[in-house]
C-alpha cells in the first residue's frame, strides 16, 4: 500500500479505566491505529505542561507515532473516567478545561495541512470556541483531494444542531453510530427508515459516504444504491468498545485512499474493530495477520 497521511486533530488524553490508564481521545486514536496500518498517521493536538503531558510524549515516541502537540502554561492535559457496563459499553465523564480545548492555530498547520491524505474530526473539541475554530480552519486548509472524515462522536452535552450542521457541510465521509444515527434523525431528517435517513444525509450535507456501525449488529457503507455494503462479523468475547470506532475511520480512509472495494474495506474494518474490542483501551497493537489482510 502507499504511505499516505492520515490526520486526527482534536482531543488526545489519558482514559482512566479502574485501576488503570490508557492513551485516548478519538482523534488521536484514528491517528495511531492508521500508523500501525501501515499510514504515516499523525496527532494534532495539545497537552499541558505537566507530567500527563510528558508521558504522552514519551508514549507517542514508544510507539512511533507522529504527533504536533503544543504546550499548556495553564490547562492541565486532558483525562476522562471511563466505566464500562456488563456488555463492555463504556460510559465517560470527559473533564473541562483541557488543555486541548484550547488548541490553538499554529502557523504551520496550513502547510501541515495541505500534505494530509485524509483528516478525522468530531465534535467534542468543537465544545470550546478556541479548538473548535482551529480545527474548522485546518480542514478549510488541506487540499481537494483530502478525504474528510467526520467521526461525530457525540458524549454527554458537547454537541448542537448548530455544531453537527457546520461540521458535516465539512465533511466528506460521515462515521457515526446506530444510536448517533437516531439522534442525527431527530435533528435534520424527515425519513426513519435506515437506508432513507442515509440517503437523505448524503443529500443534503453533499456526503460521499456514510459509515454506520452497530454493534454486534454488525456495519455499513452506503454511497447509494450502488455502493452499499452490509457486514456482520462473528462475536467475540468483548472486554470494552473504547476506541474501536476510531479504528473502524482508519481502516475505511486507508482502503478507500488504496482504491479497495467497499466489501473488502468493511470486512476488514470489522475485523480491527473486533479485535480492539477484545483488548482493554483504545490503542492495543493490531495482529499482523489482520493488518496484512488489508494488502
């Protein structure tokens, strides 16, 4: 496969779990799990200047991964509290005031900008003006053939109709949830049946795709009535979900920047997200036997 760029700009955190932490925040987990792809996947965001901070650093360089973090004097490097339920669905609490809701835009991310590939994005760091701007800004940057993903995300009460309705004008790819689906209905659409309510969104915000994924339910690809595919992969035995969409956006921009039919792209983004599932965090280290099914 080619090397291409693929970048997440947002948030990149620690995931507090029980008794233990992992790298988060969806963005920069889209980056990571493109790195290990086999893409040049690159975080844009920014931590605090405190031992947080520095030991993403000291992760990000451990894993190769690479990264334009900038410094906060004055907010602390973001962390959320993670539970998850019997099925291993998590629940968060994602604490204010991070430092990466004060991502800032730096003079070299409109030439960053312009060598991306494709770029993911959601609406958690559009909750506070100064990251919300910088990100719309860069995405305005990167060149035509940039596939923007927009990865919605939605958590707690950091969204609006105002917010999903600038971002998805953005946006060339939609990733969302069956549940997000439900909430992106009651907003903007007058269909409820799945396939009109994809239809519908593509119409209406210029979408080239939606990417849906429901759970043990299985996911889809829907350009049209064309380009439609509908997989379900075999059960595992989950651990937790966290990170497992945002390895589901890397797989879907590699394959579609590789050319891959939509058939193959789902099955093996089915596949990754599946094996995430099992492990706890959202960054475990994919198998090699899955990562070459994507060649």
């Amino acid at each position: 496969m080619d090397k291409y760029t693929l970048i997440g700009i947002g948030e990149i955190l620690w995931d507090e779990f029980p008794g233990s932490k992992k790298l988060g925040g969806a963005p920069a987990n889209f980056a990571f799990h493109a790195n290990q792809l086999g893409a040049r996947g690159m975080i844009i965001s920014r931590v605090g200047d405190d031992l947080p901070g520095n030991k993403i650093k000291a992760e990000l360089n451990k894993k190769e991964v690479p990264y334009l973090l900038s410094v906060d004097p004055d907010h602390p490097t973001g962390r959320v509290s993670v539970k998850t339920d019997k099925k291993g669905m998590p629940e968060y609490i994602i604490h204010e005031n991070s430092s990466w809701d004060f991502l800032s835009f730096d003079p070299h991310f409109s030439e960053i900008a312009r060598t991306a590939d494709a770029v993911c994005f959601g609406t958690l760091a559009q909750r506070n003006p100064v990251s919300g701007q910088t990100i719309k800004n860069f995405i305005r940057a990167t060149k035509k053939t940039c596939l923007k993903i927009l990865d919605i995300n939605l958590r707690q009460n950091y969204y609006s109709k105002k917010i999903l309705s600038d971002l998805l004008n953005l946006a060339d790819i939609l990733k969302l949830n069956h549940d997000e689906l439900n909430i992106i209905t009651q907003m903007f659409l007058t269909e409820e049946e799945e396939t009109a309510c994809l239809e519908e969104l593509i119409s209406m915000f210029y979408l080239e795709m939606v990417v849906l994924t429901k759970g043990k339910h299985g996911s889809r690809i829907f350009a049209d009535k064309y380009h439609d595919s509908i997989y379900k992969s075999k059960p595992v035995e989950m651990i937790d979900s966290v990170g497992a969409g945002d390895s589901f956006s890397a797989v879907v921009a590699l394959g579609l920047l590789n050319g891959f039919g939509l058939e193959k792209i789902n099955k093996t983004a089915s596949s990754v997200a599946s094996y995430v599932c099992t492990k706890k965090g959202a960054t475990p280290v994919i198998p090699k036997k899955i990562i070459h099914s994507m060649n």
